[in-house]
C-alpha cells in the first residue's frame, strides 16, 4: 500500500478529484532520474537532512526545526512511490 500517494486521495476524495497528469513529462522525468542515477542520492539525501534536523542542529526555534522536518518527511512520502513505480517501469 502506498501512503500518500495517488491511492489514499483516490479513496479519501472518491471520484471527486482527478487529477491532470502530464504523461510525457512524467515519462521525461522517470527517465531522467533513472538514467543519471540521481534518485537514490536523492532519497539518501532527504533522509539524512531529516535525520541531522533531529540529532544534530542546536537552536532553540522548535517550530523551525519541525517545520523542516514535517518538510523532509512529506517530501519522502510523495517521492517513495514514485520512485517505487519507476523502477518497476520499463520503457
């Protein structure tokens, strides 16, 4: 089951939204991200800010910090299943 993505706003919102999708720009982007090895560092890269958000920064602006957090977090969950698709995507 894929959290976040396009299954949970289907079954929250039902046949309420549709959303408009770019075939060709998707299949550009995929391409893209898997041919220059980039989407791996990419994941590793967000997980690591996140982690470093928690553990590593010293400041006392709480909201500041779980802010960049909540972003890092959410930013992960909508590309995990992305990136899961592609891979099992072939050209």
């Amino acid at each position: 089951m894929q959290s976040g993505g396009r299954t949970l706003r289907e079954e929250v919102m039902g046949a309420q939204v549709k959303e408009a999708v770019n075939r060709k720009a998707q299949k550009c982007l995929r391409s893209e991200l898997m041919t220059s090895n980039t989407a791996i560092p990419l994941l590793l890269l967000i997980a690591q800010t996140r982690t470093r958000l928690i553990h590593e920064i010293d400041t006392p602006h709480l909201k500041l910090i779980s802010h960049l957090y909540d972003t890092c977090q959410v930013k992960y969950r909508i590309e995990t299943p992305y990136y899961e698709q592609s891979f099992s995507y072939t050209p």
